[in-house]
C-alpha cells in the first residue's frame, strides 16, 4: 500500500547531543537548502557532529552541519558547511531567544529527517552536562545492561 509508506525516510541522528547535554524542549524546524543539498541528504550524507544553532536577528540558523557535495550537481553545488536558516514560527523563535538568554542554556541539532517530503530538523533546548554527570549516564547504563544480561540468564 501507498500510505504504509515510512514516516521519516533519511534520518541523521546527532548520538553526541545526549551524551554532552541535558536535552529540554524539542522544537521540529524545516530548513532552506538548494536542490543539490537536498539530493545529497536523500542519500543519507551529512553530518551533525559539529553543528550547532544560533539565534541573530530574530531567526534561527544552524551553523556546522556538513552537507557533503551532490556528485553530480557540478556547479550547482555550494559550501558543503554554510549556515543555514530554520523555519519556526515567530513564537517558537521568541520563546528560544528568551530561554538561550539564560545562562548555560544552547541550541543542539539532534536529528535530521524528511516529513512529506520536507527536510526537518529536531532542535532542543540545552543544557552542557559536567563530567560526573555523564559519569553517571555511563553507570547506569552499564547497570542497566548488566541487570538485562543477567535477567536473560535466568530466563535459559
């Protein structure tokens, strides 16, 4: 059937944003790109590693996110690292200009997907984790996977 079609088709998950931040409010933003970058993300290349998102001006750009050239866009192609502008609604932008004025508070890309054929992007409000928190996060994930292993034994 048509419509069994999956929901997100390309998706690129930033696995970093969790580990190094306390993730917040979520927003789902659609981005400007130029045919080229939209060709090249269908093929799943790109990468939110280094990306982050600014607010200037009263809009929202995400600056870092590496786009790789279409192979065959030849002079179509542009900076594989430009910033590029998110789309929210004006409420959306006010609420995260006011909440980023707070101190420790940042804008992380976590994922990248296509909805409708549209290339969205998942922001979220943060906050940097310290070391012993992620400390922590390691502990108990370990925890965790070591209370399944054993649950797993005893059901053998």
């Amino acid at each position: 059937m048509a419509g069994d079609k999956k929901h997100h088709e390309v998706t690129i998950i930033n696995r970093k944003a969790r580990h190094d931040y306390h993730i917040g409010e979520t927003f789902v933003a659609g981005i400007v790109l130029v045919g080229t970058e939209v060709k090249s993300l269908r093929q799943g290349k790109a990468s939110l590693q280094e990306a982050f998102c600014k607010a200037e001006g009263g809009e929202i750009f995400i600056h870092g996110m590496h786009i790789p050239p279409y192979e065959q866009g030849n002079r179509f192609n542009v900076d594989p690292v430009r910033p590029r502008k998110l789309l929210l609604h004006r409420s959306e932008i006010r609420k995260i200009e006011r909440q980023l004025q707070q101190k420790g508070y940042t804008l992380v890309p976590l994922k990248l997907f296509f909805e409708r054929g549209y290339a969205k992007l998942e922001i979220a409000l943060a906050r940097g984790k310290k070391l012993y928190d992620k400390r922590e996060a390691i502990a108990a994930r370990d925890a965790e996977m070591e209370r399944r292993r054993a649950e797993a034994g005893r059901d053998l």
